[in-house]
C-alpha cells in the first residue's frame, strides 16, 4: 500500500474480516495485519452448520469466500504481528515485527489462542505428537490411534473427525459431562470408534522424541488411567492476547472492554470479535461485531 489506510484492522479472523468489508463498501483504505493466516479459529473447524442461509460448510471454505471476497473489493493485507498501538494526535501508529504502519482509525479483531493445559512435557511434545487442531493435523494419524481432550463442541466436532481417519479415539473430559450441544453428543456417541471417559485430569504426556501415551488420574475413584495413543488433540477452549495494546483500553480478565459501538475508552480504536468481552463467542456474533465496528470507524473517520 503506497499511502496510509484509513483503517489498520489487527486479525484475519471472520471479525476482521468482515470489519474489511463494511469499510471498502464505506470507501475507506484497508490494511488487514495478520500473523500466520487467515480465517482465524473457524477456518480449523471442519463444519460449521450454524450459519444462517449455510445447511453445512467447512470453516475453511467460508473463510476461504470471505477473504476472496475483501481481497476482491481491494482490501490490502500484510502477514505481520502487531505489537503495540500508540495515538498522537489523531494518528495512530501500529508496531509490527516487520514495519509501522499509520491510520486514523485501528480495529483490534485478534482472536484468542489455544488454552492449553500445562501438564508435563505438553511443550516439549508439542508439534511431535501433541496437537491443538485436528483439522490441521488429523492426516498425520491415519490409521493410527488417538486421544482428544476436551468436552464441548470443538472437542466433539475434533473427535468426529479425527475418527473418519483413525482406528479409535480415545475422549477424556475432566468433568462428569460433556459441555457440548447435545445433538453433538448424541452424534459422536453413534460413531463405533469413538469412546469416552470422565472426571480425568491430565497428568503427564509420555514419550521421548514423539508421544507414546498420556497419564491421567481419575478424580473420582484416584486411579491412574494411561492410554497408548499415537497422537493427542488437546480442545479446552482459546485464551485472549490483548496485554499489548492495553496502554490504550481496558481489560477485563484479558479481554477488551467496549461498549455496544465496539468502541474502547480510545477515540478511534475498536475491538470485534472474540478479543472483546461479550456474552458468546460464535461466527455470527463476530461477524456482527465487525460490521458494528466498520460502521462506527467509517463514521467517525468521517468527523475528522
């Protein structure tokens, strides 16, 4: 882009994405920054069936429509990592590990990132065994057999998934329930290499150079439980990353606060999406979050 957006909008996600939208349709400049690749966390989801006017598709499909779509329209785009925002005067200035950039208006759609569990060697193993996204990596264990951790809808649709490839899955929740939609639980508990087992909390993650298997103890009767599995799929929810932009917003348990415009206590800076603070964090209420910010950028850029 050879002169400055109008708009730096920090996430590639469907939040983003859609705030590009609302802006290129407004006539406004976009740079979207992004730091590994777009569609955020429902490209890795390999059905989404509760989009309106979508029976089914995958989350990289409707990504994939989404992004051509703003790319189409004009919308430009830099694979770089924000790491910090600052203001002078009605200017902002968008630290990247590569470049600055400068706007007078930033939408932060960022995202979360993997909740991970912190048991033993679950860094070391990562990438050689252990993986946080079936959709990514499910291929590598065809054949072979695995465990998903994790209890709600990711974990379940993970777990399904996983079981068109492998010989079995092997499902450990540390409560006494699923947390999933019950149409999801009734589905996985139809397919005949899936099997499950509550109340375990995961202790140890065994292998040297890659995963032999995965302790845990039960927390009902203490026993240790230890299953044989080739790969683990670990899905217990995402975590936020807002820390540095918090110079100029508030947090809340690590989320931004904003009010119902997506606008932060900084005149010109907006947050969509999961990042936020908000009730539920599905497909349709980032995508509303990001035309709810677009239109609020648009016209507060409009004032300047």
């Amino acid at each position: 882009m050879n002169e400055n957006p109008d708009v730096i909008i920090i996430g590639g996600g469907p939040a983003a994405m859609s705030s590009a939208l609302y802006l290129l349709r407004a006539g406004k400049k976009v740079l979207i920054l992004e730091k590994e690749a777009f569609g955020g966390q429902i490209a890795k989801s390999p059905r989404l069936e509760n989009y309106p006017t979508i029976k089914c598709i995958s989350g990289l499909e409707w990504s994939d429509k989404l992004f051509e779509q703003i790319t189409d329209m004009g919308a430009e785009f830099d694979l770089e990592e924000a790491l910090s925002i600052t203001k002078e005067g009605d200017t902002f200035t968008v630290k990247t590990n590569y470049n600055e950039h400068q706007a007078k208006a930033v939408i932060i759609a960022a995202g979360v990132k993997p909740r991970t569990l912190g048991a033993k060697n679950e860094d070391k193993l990562l990438g050689h065994g252990i993986s946080y996204c079936a959709v990514c990596d499910g291929d590598f264990f065809t054949g072979k057999d695995v465990c998903l951790i994790g209890d709600a809808n990711t974990a379940l649709q993970y777990a399904m998934l996983l079981a068109s490839k492998c010989r079995h899955v092997q499902i450990a929740t540390l409560f006494d329930h699923f947390f999933a939609d019950n149409i999801l639980v009734e589905a996985m508990k139809k397919v005949p290499n899936i099997s499950y087992r509550h109340c375990l909390e995961t202790q140890e993650f065994v292998g040297e150079g890659s995963l032999t298997s995965v302790k845990f103890k039960d927390t009902v009767t203490k026993e240790d439980v230890e299953y044989t599995i080739d790969g683990c799929f670990i899905a217990i929810g995402q975590v936020p990353d807002n820390e540095r932009f918090s110079n100029l917003l508030d947090l809340e348990k690590g989320f931004i606060l904003t009010n119902d415009k997506m606008e932060t206590k900084t005149p010109g800076l907006y947050a969509a999406g999961d990042c936020r603070v908000k009730g539920m964090r599905q497909v349709v209420t980032a995508v509303n979050d990001g035309a709810i910010a677009a239109v609020n950028a648009a016209n507060y850029l409009n004032t300047l």
